[in-house]
C-alpha cells in the first residue's frame, strides 16, 4: 500500500510565507509606484504654480524698476531737468510754428488781396479801353441824315460833348468808340474803327442819362446846331438800360511802355 | 526629474503666455510668496529623496507657507514695521540654500559618488 505522504506543515508554512511574500512585495511596488507618481505631481504641480508667479514677478518687477517711484532723488531731479528742457524746447517750436503759420497766412492774405486789387483794375482798365460790353442807364440818340451832309468832326464833337456830360461808354451804330478810335470819312458817310456808316446813326451812350441829354440841348448845343443842317434829325431818347458792345483789341505796334518814368 | 524640470517650464511658459504682471502694490507680498514656494519645492525634493515625502504635507506646506509669508509681509506694512519681509526673505533664503545643500548631497549618495 502506497503511503501518501502528506505535504508536512512547514511545507505549507513555507509556501504560504513564499505567497505572502510575493504579493508583498507586489503590493510594495505598486503602493510604492502610486506614492511615487503623487509625489512627482504633486511636486509638479508646486514648479508650475513657482514657475508662473516667477513669470509675474518678474514682469511686475520690471515695470517697478521703471516707475518714477523707484528713482533716486538724483536720477528724478535729472529726469525733471531732461523733460523741462524737452518742454521748453517743444514750446520754442510751438512759437515758431506758430509765427510761420501766421507769415504764411498773412502772405497768402496779402497775395490774394494784390491778386483781387488787380483783378479790379484789370477790370477797370478793360471797361475803360472799351474791351468789355457794358450796359446801364444811359440816352441812345438817334441821327438821321437823308442828305448826307454830316462830317466826322460833327462826330467827334457830339463824342466829346458826351464826354464832357459823364459817358462811360459810347457805341455807333454798335461799334464802340474806344480812346483810340477816330472819325474819318467824308461825302456823306463817317468811318469809325474801319467800319462805314451813313445816313442813319445810332448812339448809344452809358452814363447819367440827365446830364448827357443836358450836355447836347444845351441852348446854342450840339443838338441845335445839327438841326440847322437840312434834313438831319435828333432824338435823344434816355434809356434805363443801354448796351454797348464790346470793342476790338487794338494791337500797340510803336508804342513801348516806359519803365520807372 | 525631468517631468519636474518640464513642469517648472510649464509654468514659465504658461506666465509668458498668459501676459500677468504683478501689481505695483502686491509685488513685495508675491515676491515673499514665491521664496516660500520654492522652499517648499526644494524641500519637497529632498523628502522625496529621503523618502519621507507625503503629499500631504508638501500641499499644506507649500500652501501654507506661501499664505504665511504673504501675510507677514502684509502684517509687517500695516504695523509700520516695513523691514519685516526681510526676516521672511532671509529665513526662506536660508531654509532654500539648506534644502538645496541636501538636495545636491542626496543625490550624490543616490548615484554613488561618495
């Protein structure tokens, strides 16, 4: 008969223990693994929060430096010095530019007002030499002369007695008669500025249409001297708006203008 | 200590990004602060290398400390005595140079160069 022998107490003692043993030393590792990754978080996560408040010190500590607060007494009064003397520099430009500003605007005034001056001449000088036609009040005599008897210098003193009355501006038969207009002709027919009239003569006159019509009924006038020439008629008519076209540019061809007379 | 180093950049990074800055008034109650707290993670490391590290204690630690300092400091300004973040200053001074002393000769003993 076989004998089972049975495995002895201290077998089982000692494989029990070599079990124990073994989740022991499992169990050590995993609590020690377990240990070890809190520690190294939590250890982390303090280098984090260090690492970020070392950032924002940093930075605080940079602006601190250079906040006026940090200087010393020295440094501030060379930082007053330095900023007045940049004030007072900055308030010299202010001044200048300020007198340039007010030169430029002054200049650009005085341009624009010789520029307006010299537009009103111009003006002037143009309605004077008859360039511009003109209108206003005024008296438009009208001449007739079927006979033909009449002679430039019935012409000319008729425009110098206008003349003589105010006229600023005197047409004939719609040609102007500018200050460098003359009355030719003869045999009945009057030549103005190259133009040929007769017979019928139409004068148109700008001016105070009183003292013009006066200047020609004057008794013993021109008026009543045209009359004694047979078969010449003249109606001087006022007008509250007479035209008188503009006349031609004449060219100087001589004449030279003299610099400082 | 490479997932520490990589943690302390982390938050070097993440204060970059994020573009903070201490308030002029809080810079001294921080500056505090900030010894404290990397006293306390120096001797986190050094209870770690003697294996004493209980994360319960590094937490409050850490915490309180920082609190603590701030708070001196604080106390310090309100009762006139404005030098008094120069005790915290030196002591954490102190106390960090010590743990950094243990540190470095722990390590020594961990890979044997004694």
């Amino acid at each position: 008969m076989k004998v089972h022998h049975l495995p002895s107490r201290e077998t089982f003692t000692h494989l029990k223990d070599a079990s124990k043993k073994g989740l022991h030393a499992s169990e050590r590792a995993v609590g020690r693994s377990v240990n070890e990754a809190r520690l190294m978080a939590s250890l982390a996560v303090g280098l984090l929060l260090v690492g970020f408040l070392l950032v924002a010190q940093w930075r605080g500590a940079a602006t601190f430096t250079r906040s006026l607060d940090r200087q010393s007494d020295q440094n501030l009064a060379i930082i007053i010095q330095e900023i007045a003397a940049e004030n007072n520099a900055l308030r010299g430009e202010i001044v200048r530019l300020q007198m340039r500003l007010m030169e430029t605007g002054m200049e650009s005034e005085d341009r624009s007002r010789v520029l307006n001056e010299a537009a009103k001449e111009m003006q002037a000088v143009r309605l004077v030499s008859g360039l511009d036609a003109v209108s206003g009040p005024g008296i438009v005599v009208a001449i007739s002369d079927p006979e033909r008897v009449l002679l430039p210098q019935d012409f000319v003193r008729l425009v110098h007695e206008l003349r003589a009355g105010g006229a600023e501006a005197i047409a004939v038969n719609g040609t102007r008669v500018s200050a460098t207009s003359g009355f030719a002709g003869g045999d009945g027919s009057i030549i103005i500025n190259d133009v040929v009239f007769s017979r019928t003569y139409e004068v148109s006159v700008v001016g105070d249409p009183d003292n013009l019509a006066q200047a020609l009924e004057l008794p013993g006038g021109l008026r009543s001297t045209l009359l004694t020439f047979p078969g010449v008629n003249v109606e001087i008519s006022p007008a509250e708006e007479v035209r008188v076209a503009a006349g031609l540019h004449g060219e100087f061809v001589y004449a030279q203008k003299v610099e400082n007379p | 200590m490479l997932v520490l180093a990589l943690a302390l950049a982390l938050g070097i990074t993440l204060g970059l990004l994020t573009n903070v800055s201490v308030p002029l008034g809080m810079l001294t109650y921080l500056g505090v602060a900030v010894l404290a707290a990397i006293d306390a993670c120096f001797g986190g490391v050094k209870a770690s290398l003697e294996g004493t590290f209980d994360d319960k204690v590094f937490i409050s630690g850490f915490l309180t400390s920082t609190l603590m300092a701030a708070f001196i400091v604080f106390v310090g300004d309100r009762i006139g005595v404005r030098e008094l973040y120069l005790a915290a200053v030196v002591a954490f001074g102190m106390r960090i140079f010590e743990n950094l002393g243990s540190v470095r000769r722990l390590m020594f003993a961990r890979w044997g160069w004694e």
